[in-house]
C-alpha cells in the first residue's frame, strides 16, 4: 500500500492500524451478543460456513487455508456453558498478557 504523506497531512488523514480489528473480547462481546439480540446486528450474514463441533480441525484448516470468511463451530444441543469471571484468581490461568491482573 502506498501512501501520499503530503495528501495524507494536507488532508489531516489519519492512518491507524489494528490487530484482529483491536477487538477487546472482554468488553466487545457483550456488547456484540446485545447488539443481536436486540435486532440491531445481523449475525447471519456475517458466518460463511458452520461446522459441527466434531468437524473443528477441518473448519480450523478451511479458514487458514482461506477456503471460508467466518466459520461458526455448532455446539451440541445441551451443551451446558460456564460464565467465566476473570477477575477471580482461579481463574487467572485462562488470559493471558495484560489482560489479566493476576499474572505477573
């Protein structure tokens, strides 16, 4: 990519970078899960392939090998889920980096 600093000063652009789009998952996913369930997010349209959960190595390989945008693993019916406080330090082996203030 090639950039005109000069346009880009005398148009006072900013150019910002950002890994995995700077999303926080910590803050960003509550808020994406509420966005959807109040209608406002279409989540469908932004998965390409779902895959049973039995079938995670090959959607873990279509996506590195570029053959899907966004997969979606499907969890069995009645698969139960913990909500995980990070803040406890029993929990504190799960984050990793600055994220988490239990690790030194």
């Amino acid at each position: 990519m090639k950039l005109d600093i000069n346009n880009a000063m005398y148009r006072h652009i900013t150019v910002r970078g950002a890994l995995n789009g700077a999303c926080n998952p910590f803050t960003d996913v509550p808020d994406i899960v509420q966005l959807a369930e109040q209608g406002r997010l279409d989540l469908e349209s932004q998965v390409s392939h779902v895959f049973p959960l039995s079938e995670y190595q090959e959607a873990v390989d279509a996506l590195r090998q570029g053959r899907v945008l966004r997969a979606v693993i499907e969890m069995p019916s009645g698969t139960k889920y913990k909500k995980i406080n990070r803040d406890t330090p029993e929990n504190a082996d799960q984050y990793h980096g600055s994220e988490n203030p239990f690790r030194n």
